[in-house]
C-alpha cells in the first residue's frame, strides 16, 4: 500500500486556505412570522453585542426585504452569531 501524497494536515491547511480566500462570510438573517420583533431584536443584541437602535435597524430590514446581512466578517465570528439566532430557531444562513 502507498502512502498519500497529501497529509491530514496538508488538506486541513488546504481547506482553512480555501477558507480564508472566500472571505469575509455573511451572517443572513432571514424574516419569519412566528418570533416577535422584540424576541428578534433581543437575540441579535446578545448575538451580536451591539445596542438597541442598530437591534432595531437590522429587524426592520428583515422585516420589510425578508432578509438582513446581520454581519459580515470572519467565518469563524459567523458561525458563532449564526449559532446564538438559531437559539430561538430564527432561520439563519452564511454565505463565502
């Protein structure tokens, strides 16, 4: 049996390369008709850590377009703000 030509560590440093090319990631945000505006401005402050008004801002522009890129930035950040929406299962998507 042959060895690969490529180490574990090599595709892993291959896919945080592809990674970083495509960045930086959106956090989306989708509108639904189950949350409240003010369980939607609740979650993106703790998601977030912003203030109140950019809260309210950002649950308008889903509102009224049926989607907000809520951040934009590193993947990684992304991830985790993603991860704290869909606590309360707001509908949630990254685009690279």
């Amino acid at each position: 049996m042959s060895e690969s030509p490529h180490t574990e560590s090599d595709v892993l440093e291959d896919v945080i390369d592809e990674t970083k090319i495509k960045e930086p990631a959106r956090a989306i945000l989708f509108n639904d008709e189950v949350h409240t505006f003010d369980e939607v401005i609740t979650q993106i402050i703790k998601a977030l850590k912003c203030g109140r008004a950019k809260a309210e801002s950002l649950t308008w522009e889903v509102h009224n377009t049926g989607k907000s890129c809520v951040y934009t930035g590193e993947l990684g950040r992304c991830l985790e703000i993603t991860h704290v929406l869909e606590e309360i299962q707001l509908m949630t998507q990254i685009e690279v």
